[in-house]
C-alpha cells in the first residue's frame, strides 16, 4: 500500500491518522511529486486535514520528550524521501507501544530518525559556523547558502541573538526562500533573482567590502604556515563543499 | 562494563542498554547503531551469532584479530615449514 502526501509536516501527520484509522498493512509513505506509480500496489492519496493533524501532534507531545521531539523535527526537515517514510512508520511505531518505545534502538525506524537528525544538526551546526556575510550598498548583510537540508529554521535563534544589532538577509538558493532580519523580527522572503544584473554585481556590494575581503585574506597569509599544511586533516573539519563561503579560500 | 568491549563506546554503550529493555539485539541492529562489529565479535554474543561449541583462549583471539589485521607492517613467518 503506498501512501501519497504533499511533502508538508501536517500532510504526514494526516498521513498517520488515516493509518491509523484504515489500518491498511505494510504502507510506504511518499512524496506526490517523487511518486512514480506501481502496478502492484494500491495507492491512497492523503488530502492534508488540519485538525487531524492536530490531534497526531497532540498525541506526539504527550509522548515524546523535549530530545525526541526536536529530533523528529530534524528528520522532518532534511527533506529526503526515505526520512519521510522513517518518519511516518516511527510515529505509527510510538503510537502502538507503551510510553517509552522512541529508547528502542533496535527498531530500525527509531535509529534511522537518531541517523537523520544527526546529519542535520551537524548541518546546521556548519551553517552556523561558515555563513560569511557581504555588505550591500542599502546596508543589509546578505548571504545566500546551498544547505544539503533545510536547517533554516534552525538556524535563526542563533543569527538572531549573534547579529541583533544588524540587518541581515540569509538566502536558500536550493530552497528558493531566506530568512530577512530588520532589527525587530525575523520573517520568510523569497527573491526573484532574473531581474539581477548577474554580470556585475559591484553594483550591489558595498565598497567597503573589498577593502574588508583584502585585508581579511593579508590576516589569513600572515598567520599562515605553509610548511605545516594538512589538507587531509583540514578537509575533515572544513569539508570542501563549504570553502565556497569562505573569503580566505578565494586566494 | 560494556564500553570495555573494543568497538564500543559511550554513544553505542547508551543506545544499546536503552535497546536492551525492548528484547535481544542481533548482529545487524549492533552494526546500525554504530557499534565496530568486526572488532567487538570476538567478545560479544548476539540473538542470532552462529553457535559456537568451544569458549575460545586469550591467544586464539589475539590470532583471530591478527589473521584479519592488513597492517603492513605484520610479517606472517608461515613460509618456512616446520620440521619436527
């Protein structure tokens, strides 16, 4: 039995309830859009219903503790097809046992959510780390990031309490939408890039930054030793992939 | 006394007391939550490992280890055959 949902976080709790409630057997959740039709099995589309669920969230928080919850919440947000499935079957797992059941590091549901929930918050953790901003002329910090998952939400207490006093834009390019702090809140944009004139973009960055980028990069020459080098070791706690947001990796 | 077991540490000790409450653990949950399943097998007894009829010695296990071990540095002096 394959179960289709829209990809949303109230689509797999409505997804659990109908579960629940038809108690079809062997299912296996999926994505609308990644679905690719099956001639052996029966297929059900979840239509979202909020109340139902709200009432699986509800169930959930009574139920799992503070640790727990944030890891299903990570797992929601890495966004990979498989962690829906895990996700899906991990609730309906904590819903049949007694209190406890998310402790059973044997059931290969519950691990695959422990798994899942690690790479994210080493994401996050990352991000947090090598998110370098560049100043605009209109005196917004801006910069756009290419995270594996979707570790914006996670991101935001940290940026927020860090950078209180400036305003700052953080983009998902993959995600096409950011997150735009003005001082007050924080709250969701989404930019449309066409209209960007790609082949110079001095004209959006403040000149200032280049002055700052130099002598940034002159720091980074001088404290350097060259003879001392360990790429294999740097690469472990800089993985390449994120040497793209470094200014000092530009040299 | 479980993260004495080499391949165990604090993380896979935790997670498999906390597992060991629900029932037995075999050989392919071990290796999922992180335990070095090749380093601790010699010491640890799984639902599903494969019957064994003798306890093996000290020395037995430290051949098992090293007969798997592909250190260069190991020099196997089983060319010359013996002669009694």
């Amino acid at each position: 039995m394959n179960y289709i949902f829209d990809g949303s976080l109230e689509g797999l709790l409505t997804a659990v309830f109908e579960w629940f409630e038809r108690k079809p057997g062997e299912t296996k959740l999926q994505v609308s859009c990644a679905h690719q039709p099956d001639a052996f099995t029966a297929t059900l589309t979840i239509i979202t219903n909020r109340e139902k669920a709200d009432r699986v969230w509800n169930g959930l928080q009574k139920r799992l503790d503070k640790m727990w919850f944030r890891k299903l919440y990570c797992t929601y947000l890495s966004e990979l097809p498989e962690a829906y499935n895990d996700l899906f079957h991990f609730t309906c797992y904590l819903f049949q046992q007694p209190l406890g059941a998310e402790k059973n590091y044997g059931n290969q549901h519950v691990l695959a959510l422990a798994k899942y929930a690690k790479s994210v918050e080493r994401e996050k953790h990352r991000m947090e780390a090598f998110i370098r901003f560049k100043e605009t002329k209109d005196g917004i910090f801006y910069c756009g990031i290419d995270p594996d998952f979707n570790v914006l939400p996670l991101i935001v207490k940290h940026f927020k309490d860090r950078y209180a006093d400036q305003q700052w834009l953080i983009y998902d390019i993959k995600r096409n939408y950011g997150l735009y702090y003005n001082l007050e809140i924080v709250e969701e944009v989404n930019m449309d890039f066409r209209s960007f004139d790609k082949s110079n973009p001095s004209t959006l960055i403040d000149p200032k930054e280049e002055l700052y980028a130099t002598l940034w990069k002159d720091y980074f020459k001088s404290t350097n030793i060259v003879s001392r080098k360990n790429t294999k070791l740097h690469v472990k706690h800089v993985p390449k992939r994120y040497w793209k947001y470094l200014t000092e990796k530009e040299m | 006394m479980i993260m004495r077991i080499p391949g165990i540490g604090i993380q896979s000790a935790n997670k498999i007391v906390q597992a060991r409450k629900f029932g037995k653990l075999r050989i392919d949950q071990l290796k999922k939550i992180g335990v070095a399943y090749n380093r601790a097998k010699h010491f640890i007894k799984c639902m599903d490992t494969p019957f064994q009829l003798n306890d093996f010695q000290a020395t037995q296990i430290k051949a098992f280890i090293l007969a798997e071990s592909e250190s260069k540095y190991l020099k196997t002096a089983n060319n010359q055959l013996l002669l009694f």
